[in-house]
C-alpha cells in the first residue's frame, strides 16, 4: 500500500496558523511525524482559506524539502497553485487532482508530463458527484480514454471513486468498493486506485467511531485491490489493521513480530 500522509492540509487550523506565520518548524514537525509512522508521500494542500495559494504551495514545498525527499502530492483545486508547487519541487510529485471534466484534464494532463508527475483523477465531473458504480466506471473510463488519447503513462495514473461520509451515503458503500475493482480492468496497463479515507467517517457524531469506521473500511477496500489511501498515518490501530489486512491478503511475510517487522521496511 501507497500510503500518503494528510495532514499536512490548511483545514486543521494548526497547520493554517503555520503557513500564515511561515512557521517551518510546524510544518517539519509534521512532514517528519506522518513519514516516521509510515508515509510513503505527503499530501500539501494550502486549504481553502488561504489567502494566497500561490505563495503558500510554493512555500509549503520548499520547507517540507528541506527534510525529507518523499514524494509530495501537491493538492488544490487551483490549477495555478499546483504549478507553482511544481516548479518548486525538487522531489517527486503527484498532481492531487482532475476532475472528469475536459477543461479540467486539458490543463493538468500536460502538466504532470511536462513536470514527470504522477496524477490523480478523481471520478466527478460538472454534473456532480457519481450516484452508483456504472457512473464511477464512466468517469474513470474517461479519464483514462483522455490519458491514452495525449500520452500520459497509465501507469502514473491513480483513480478515486470519491469515497463519501457514511452517515449520508450508507447505500452507496459497496458501489464504491466494487469501482476499485473495475477500476482495475478499464485497461491494460491499469491505472491505479486510491482513496481519500478520511471522507468516510466525515460528520459522524461520536469521535471514537471515527477510528473504527476509517479502518474498517480501508481493510475492505485493500480486499478489493485498493493501491494507494490519503489518510492519517499516526492513527496506530489504523495502520495496524492495515499492515493486517495486506498480512492476511498474503502481499506480506508472515512472523511472530510482522507489524514491528513492516515498520522497519
């Protein structure tokens, strides 16, 4: 499992606070936190309310370079962020992320080859978000019919069904677990899949169910071939039932001490 780390996001107000006073230390701390738990890349969104995206991913980048040379999932729906994070960054990136939507794939399909990254795309598009798995299968289909059509590796591609809160889209769980395994045969190479994981447990009431719901659900969708997740690394249990999962799934060797032995990977 790809596992790229959260919370590096302008919606936590610690972080907000920190890029608004450029305090790098905080966002170190931070970087260095979610890798020492297991993240292979770090996500880096400015968050909604910054003020100046353009300035902020730039300098979000370039602190978190300076301690680690994991890859960086630059993530806005800025177009123009993205890029100044690009021309920033010395590690290897991900473009998080395009819609479906043609002006959207037009401008960061080129992008992430002209800057050899990796790319998102997350199956949604003007008309909204997908009510069932044919939708999700559609959009995924297009985006990757788009990829092919301009020369973008597949194989760099990652696919997001668009995981929703459970507590307003029970129904639609399993239709989003059963997109990631077609995800996987819309073509050959096949794109890969990932997940926001966090979105699953978003809005419900009891805090301590949030743990338990994030990883339930990611062990499900490691059964149903799920490649890579954005979520929280520092969530012990979660990357315990993750290491887990994949044990049992037989992608790991099994002995006595296998989470101690995973860590040390």
């Amino acid at each position: 499992m790809f596992i790229i780390g959260e919370l590096i996001n302008g919606m936590y107000p610690e972080i907000a606070l920190a890029i608004k006073e450029r305090d790098k230390k905080m966002i170190q701390k931070y970087a260095l936190q979610q890798i020492d738990c297991g993240a292979d890349a770090l996500d880096v969104n400015c968050g909604t309310a910054s003020a100046k995206p353009l300035l902020d991913m730039p300098w979000l980048v370039e602190t978190i370079q300076e301690v680690t040379n994991k890859p960086l999932s630059l993530d806005s729906s800025k177009p123009e962020a993205i890029k100044e994070g690009l021309k920033a960054a010395r590690n290897k990136t991900i473009i998080n992320s395009t819609t479906a939507d043609p002006e959207k794939l037009e401008i960061l399909v080129p992008l992430a080859k002209q800057y050899n990254s990796k790319l998102i795309g997350i199956t949604i598009s003007a008309k909204g978000i997908p009510q069932n798995k044919d939708q999700r299968v559609e959009l995924a289909a297009a985006i990757v019919a788009y990829c092919q059509e301009n020369g973008f590796p597949i194989g760099d591609l990652y696919l997001d069904p668009i995981v929703l809160p459970i507590n307003v889209a029970q129904g639609q769980m399993i239709d989003i677990l059963e997109s990631i395994r077609e995800f996987k045969i819309i073509s050959e190479p096949s794109p890969k899949t990932v997940i926001g994981l966090s979105n699953v447990s978003q809005g419900t009431r009891i805090h301590n169910t949030h743990s338990l719901i994030n990883r339930t659900f990611l062990t499900m969708a490691v059964a149903y071939g799920l490649d890579s997740a954005i979520l929280d690394p520092t969530d012990k249990e979660l990357m315990d039932s993750l290491i887990t999962a994949e044990l049992i799934l037989n992608k790991n060797i099994y002995c006595a001490s296998y989470l101690e032995a995973y860590r040390k990977k």
